[in-house]
C-alpha cells in the first residue's frame, strides 16, 4: 500500500492533478476549435468531441513548453513532488535548442497523463463511492438520477458492490502511482542537463577555480612574503636588543612598514571576493614601479641590474613580475637567511620580460612549513597565465637560481 499511498505517492498524484488543471485552458481553447466545425453537439457532451479537443490542446501546450521559463518551473515541480535528486536536473531557463525541445516533450507527457489521471480522479473516485454505498442506502438505488441497471439491484450484486468499489479506488491509485513513476523515470532525460548545460557548467566550475586559485596566488605572496620578513626582522632585533638599540629601531621600523603595506594588499585581495572592480584583472597589487621598496625592506642585501624600461611593461605583467621577484627573495631570505647576498637582473626586451634571480644556498636543510611549497608553482603558473615560463633549481652547485620570462604582448582573455 504504500507503493500506492505512501507520501510519495501522493505527492506524485498532486503533480499529475496540477499537470491536469494545467492543461485545462488549453482544453477549453481545443473545444471552441472544435465547436467551429461541430455546431450541432457540445464537446462535453461526447467522448470523441472531448478526445478531439484534448488532440488540439496537447500542441498548443507543447508550443508553451518551448519558452525559456517553462523549465526552471518544470524542475522546481518535479523536484518538489515527484522525488528525482536534485543533481540530475538542469538549472536555469533553457537556452538552446535542444533545451527547449525537451521541456516541450516534458510539459506534453506532463500535462497529457495530467489530464487523464485527473479526468479518472474526478469521475472515478464519486461512482465508486456511490457503488460502495449501494448495500446500505435504498435511495441511492431508487435514485432516478443514477437509473442503475437491474442487475446491480439483485442481492449478489449488492454484496459485490462494497468490493468492486474498492476494486475501482485502488485501481485508480494504481494507475497514478504508475503514471507518476513512469514521470519520475522520464524528468532526468527531459529536464536533465544538456550537453550544452554540462560544458557551461564545466566553465562557470573553471572560472570559479581559476578565481580561487589567484587569491591563493595573492594572499600567498604578499602575506607569506610579509611574514616571512617580519619574523626575522624581529628575531634579529631580538637578538641585538640589548648591544645594539639603532638595528631594534631600523627593524621595528621595517616591520610597521612591511605590515602596512600587506594589509592593503590584503584589502586588494578581499576586493575581488567582494566583486569590486578595482582593475583591468579585479586586482590592484603593486608592480615593478613599487620594486625599489621591496627591495629595500626585504631583509636580504640585493644587488639589482635593470636593463630596459620597467615602465614601459604593461600593467598585469608588471604586477606578475612584481609577484615573482617577491616570492624569490621570500625564498632565499626562508632558506639563505638575512646574509645571503642575492643577485637580481630584470631585462626588458622588445618581446618579453626577463626575470633572473640568484641567491647561495646555504648547506643547510631549509624548514618547510606545514601546508608549504606553493610558492614556486604559483611563480610557474603566473607565468603560463601570461604565455610566458619560469623555471627554478639548484645552479653551479652552491647557488639557486629562478628564472622567469614574460612575453609583454598578451591577448586579452588572458590578462585576466
């Protein structure tokens, strides 16, 4: 009973009495065509006229089925009453073609087994009621309205009605239960996702990524970068803080600094998590112009070499280059320490930029923090963003060396 009455089901039914309310108007339009040929009979008064109508109004109904909305209100129904998961069907208004032919083969079996199931609830569901009260009330019988046959008045037939009654509310149930069953198995072939509807998925899921992973890109850099610097700035002034008072002042100095710059990038970064516009690519991080006060606060001692107009780089490879150099002196001040002098060219040629950083390795075994290690693949997937590489190793033996190398032509997709 419960295939037949249980809250599933139920909720099914109501789906297919809402499918038969829906065709109704379309029904009432079918029986005014059909009376313009048909002047001498009502359609109500007879079946052929009425399945004549109900042929009309299942085109007109289909046609409806093809506007955009009539899918997302499709799929609201179905998930709603008919039990299907979520995931198997589409979101949003149908767009193509092939969409919208679906949802129109959708509303018509909708709206078709609809009216049929509602048709049988209504003229059904009172005869076998008044059938199962035959026994016991004389005037239903003598009812000159119903005109029973004889046959149903005899004493066997009574005792049958009560069961035959039943018989028919059952079998009602057991024809909506298949019919909502046979709706719930057609609504994720019809409302399902489309070919298309899966590849714009796949890139609003790779654009949310590719999002994702230039904020862990930024906050990386310019957080990892800051901190790294200020907690040995501030070991280092910790350790003179007693013999050497000016190197406290000029570290705690470079420490306010350092902070005071992080946090407006930081405020850059959560800029575009809040969808503020603050650039040509949503950030607004500093850039090669900004390098000189990067280099004089880094904590490590820097001999740079520039060769060409930095100026001249457009912004978004300015700003990546700018990330890059960060995320090298991070490394060698993380893994050389404060005295490792470290060499820095940057080469701005007709077609590309040019980014060559040395530093000494120190021999000893750098400490990895937990969750590290994503600085080198951020610099390489800066790089390939803009058409360009980096690579990164051991050189000469005793040295580290990360070079990148940035074209200054880039199309405009990927300036983002």
């Amino acid at each position: 009973m419960t295939l037949l009455l249980g809250r599933q089901a139920r909720l099914r039914w109501l789906h297919l009495i809402i499918g038969g309310a829906l065709l109704m108007p379309y029904f009432l339009v079918g029986t005014v065509v059909v009376g313009m040929y048909n002047r001498d009979g009502n359609a109500f008064d007879s079946l052929p006229l009425q399945l004549t109508a109900f042929a009309y109004a299942l085109p007109m109904a289909a046609v409806t089925g093809l506007f955009p909305l009539a899918r997302p209100l499709s799929v609201a129904a179905v998930r709603a009453l008919c039990g299907v998961p979520a995931e198997r069907l589409a979101d949003g208004p149908a767009r193509t073609r092939q969409a919208r032919v679906r949802t129109a083969g959708w509303l018509t079996l909708h709206l078709a087994l609809g009216a049929v199931i509602s048709g049988m609830t209504l003229a059904l569901t009172p005869f076998a009621v008044t059938v199962m009260t035959l026994p016991f009330l004389s005037s239903v019988r003598n009812s000159a309205v119903l005109d029973l046959p004889r046959a149903l008045t005899r004493p066997w037939a009574l005792a049958l009605a009560p069961f035959a009654g039943l018989a028919m509310l059952v079998a009602l149930a057991g024809c909506a239960a298949a019919a909502g069953a046979l709706l719930a198995r057609r609504a994720p072939l019809l409302l399902g996702p489309t070919p298309d509807d899966r590849l714009a998925a796949a890139e609003r899921r790779a654009a949310d990524l590719a999002v994702r992973n230039r904020l862990a890109r930024e906050l990386h850099d310019s957080v990892g970068h800051a901190l790294s610097a200020v907690t040995l700035q501030a070991g280092a002034a910790r350790r003179v803080l007693d013999s050497d008072p000016e190197f406290v002042r000029e570290a705690l100095a470079a420490i306010e600094e350092t902070t005071r710059r992080t946090v407006g990038e930081l405020d850059s970064v959560l800029g575009l998590l809040r969808q503020e516009d603050e650039g040509e690519d949503g950030l607004t991080g500093p850039a090669l112009d900004a390098l000189d006060g990067l280099l004089a606060r880094c904590g490590v001692p820097v001999s740079y070499v520039a060769r060409g107009d930095p100026g001249t780089v457009p912004a978004a490879v300015s700003r990546a280059a700018y990330r890059i150099v960060q995320e090298g002196l991070s490394n060698a001040l993380r893994h050389g320490g404060r005295a490792a002098p470290v060499e820095l060219r940057i080469a701005v040629c007709d077609e590309e930029l040019a980014i060559t950083l040395d530093n000494p390795l120190s021999g000893r075994t750098p400490v990895v923090r937990p969750g590290g290690g994503r600085g080198l693949r951020g610099i390489a997937e800066r790089a390939v963003l803009l058409g360009g590489r980096a690579e990164a190793g051991p050189h000469d033996d005793d040295r580290w060396r990360l070079t990148a190398r940035l074209p200054l032509h880039i199309p405009a997709q990927e300036k983002r």
